[in-house]
C-alpha cells in the first residue's frame, strides 16, 4: 500500500482507477484548475463515467439538489427573481461528439463545426429541472459563451429538444469576444443585478460558470470530465 | 438499468454504492448544501473511503495541486504574499474520533470533548506541503473556526503534529461567537487585505472556508465526508 507521503506525488499512485477517481475530484472541486486533457490513463475511466450510469446519477443527483433549493425560495411577485442556466452540458450535451471522437484532446476547429452540423440532445434531468423552475416561477436566463452569430442556430437547437419560455439568451457580443468566461460570465449577471433582478440559482457544468461577482444565492457544479473552460 | 429521468430523484437508484459516489460528488461540489449526517445507506461507502485509500490519494492529489500552483507565483519582497490554511481535517485529523465513534451523525458536546482530550494527528499530505509553502516565502495564516480559548491548546497540538512558523493564527474572538463561518472566515480575509496582504492561496477542507468576498488568488477543496460547516 502506497504511503501518504508517496501519495502527495500523483505518479506514484499505484493504480489508474485510483489516481483517476482522485482526478475526477481534482477537476470537480476545481482545484485542477485550467487543466487541457483527459490524463491518458482515464481515457478509459472517462468513457466509462460519461457512458455508463455514474454521470447519469451524478447529474441526477445534482438536478435533485438544485430543485430541493429552488422549492425552498419564497418567490417575491415583482417578476425580478432570476435563475440562471448555461447551455453546453448543462441543457443539452456534447456527449454524441465525445462519443464518436473519443475523449481525448479535441481538435476545437472539428468541435465547433460539429457543433454547427449536429442538434445536441438534452440532458433529460436539466429538462425537467428546467421546466419545474420555469412552473415555480423564475425568470429564466440562459447564459452561454456561444457567440451572437449562433443565435438562430441555438434557439432551434434548444427548442427541439425540449427547452421552451426563457426570458433571454444572453451570448457573446463581439465586445466580449476576447473575455474569459470567468471575466464575461460574472459581467452579464451584473448588469442583471443592475437591471434590478435578484441572481437566486445558478447551474453550470464549469466553474467559470459560477464565480466571480455577483455570485448567486445558490450555484450548482453539474459534472463535466470531458472539458474545462476557463 | 434506470433511466435518466428515473435518476432525478436519489431515492429511486439501483445500488447505494452508485448513489454514495453521486452523493459525494454533490457533498464535494457543494451542491448539496447544508447536509446535517451522512446518509444511513452510505455510512459503510464513507468507512471504506475514509479509512481505505482513496480519501488519502485525493487529499494527496490536491496537496499536489496546491503545490503546483504556489510554485508558479512569483513571490514579492515586500513580504506580503499571503497564504491561509485552515486547521482541522485540513492541518490535523478528527478521523481517529469517527473511527472510533462511527461516521454517523456526530454528538457536538461528545465532539469537543474529545477533541480536548486527545491530540489530532497531521495530515502528512498537508504537513508536507505546508513546509513547502513556507520554504517558498509566503507568510501563512492559520483561520479556524475554534475560538480563542482554544489556542494554547491548539498551538501545542499544530506543534506536536509538526508545524511551526506560522505567521499567525487567527481564532473566533467573543465578538465572532455566533458568526456563521461563511460570514467569519471572509471577514478575517478581510482585515488582512487591510493590512496589505495579497491573499494568493487558500486551502481549506469546508467551502465555507474558501467562499465569500474577499477570495483568494486560488482556493484548495480538500475532502471531508464527515462533516459540513456552514
């Protein structure tokens, strides 16, 4: 049995399915911080957590949490209490992608033009999650790091598969073309707070999508081992 | 298999072991919240990861990260770079006391008073990194929730476990009594800043010790099954 000391060291670890699951946590608590790759020792491990029935029950899980809280906030009748949703692997999934190229190092050019050839399909516990805040009565703000010129394309993508009655989906202007997601993301939801609404949930897949201020009464971290966007 | 819509809700999964990985993954993300006991059906799952390797390898693969990430900042002369680290299941361990009591729900009073009795053993992952923290030049803070008459017993404690020079260690005042950590641990962050540190790195075991204005340059989320502080 590995020391602890020798475990300090994540080359020493003795088996992959240990180091990997250590790296999943790494990566999900973000204190990988902007990591680039699937590790190729969990390329399989990977596979195995998108494709089976973990990141399912992960997701699940984590829809549950965010629901249990959403029930618990006494909506005002103003009309300004907000929730925030982002769009890739938080509504509706790259996974068919990762899929069919594997979960390796992704060429960027070949994702985004799969991305523009492919509906992605909704993540079904974010469906049902979206349609009990929308019924509890929220205003919903779908924030993403697509750019404006995708708009078209991502209102039908999200309304095939399932997603209806957002308030707003708030994308990349060219002014904000050069920002990071942790610079650009926290922007929009000021001028939210500036417009007068209160941010109560926030739900991503990415850390960029939740820090910063203004931060939301409530963030929830859905899992991705498949990309980190910084 | 369960579906996904079926997954939405934790009550409905097939086996304890994929619902215990989704509940840790929502306890570590921070999407459950204030969770008050472990679940009955994932007491054994918390045993095992606690006591078994995987709580080892993920603590030591974060203390890694830690490391990377303190290595790459350029320190500077004036002094002024700040570290924190945060004290229990952090520095040192109550998972003695869970072994031996059971990781089910914890008598506060009992807690304590063992606590009292009974010196915490270091984290070695930690105790290794910490000196390597120091080695590089930051002045480390030690922020814990324990109030201020615990720090004669404290400091014999972090002693006997191994750490020394630290620049100060800062404990709940009367005037904190009733603060909730997330409100207390920011307002210490707080006063540094006044003082003209930079606050580059912060490690702590709970989000309530790393959440909250101000935030450090990078924040650590090392494990704990055991507990929540909210």
């Amino acid at each position: 049995m590995a020391t602890s000391q020798s475990l300090s060291n994540g080359d020493d670890h003795e088996s992959s399915s240990l180091f990997c699951e250590s790296w999943r946590f790494s990566v999900e608590a973000n204190n990988a911080g902007n990591w680039s790759a699937v590790p190729d020792r969990c390329l399989e491990f990977v596979k195995d957590y998108m494709t089976g029935d973990r990141y399912k029950s992960d997701f699940g899980l984590t829809a549950k949490n965010t629901l249990e809280f959403a029930k618990s906030v006494d909506i005002a009748e103003d009309g300004k209490d907000a929730w925030i949703f982002d769009v890739d692997e938080t509504l509706i999934s790259f996974l068919p992608y990762y899929e069919s190229h594997g979960f390796g190092k992704t060429d960027q050019k070949e994702f985004v033009k799969w991305g523009l050839r492919n509906k992605l399909p909704a993540l079904q516990a974010s469906l049902s999650l979206y349609k009990e805040i929308h019924q509890l009565g929220f205003k919903i703000f779908l924030l993403t790091g697509r750019p404006e010129w995708f708009r078209n394309f991502t209102t039908t993508n999200l309304a095939e598969a399932g997603y209806s009655d957002w308030e707003r989906l708030i994308l990349r202007q060219p002014s904000d073309e050069n920002k990071k997601a942790i610079d650009y993301k926290p922007e929009k939801r000021k001028q939210l707070l500036d417009e007068g609404y209160r941010i109560i949930g926030n739900v991503g897949d990415q850390w960029s999508d939740l820090m910063g201020y203004p931060i939301a009464q409530r963030s929830f971290k859905y899992p991705n081992l498949m990309y980190y966007v910084a």
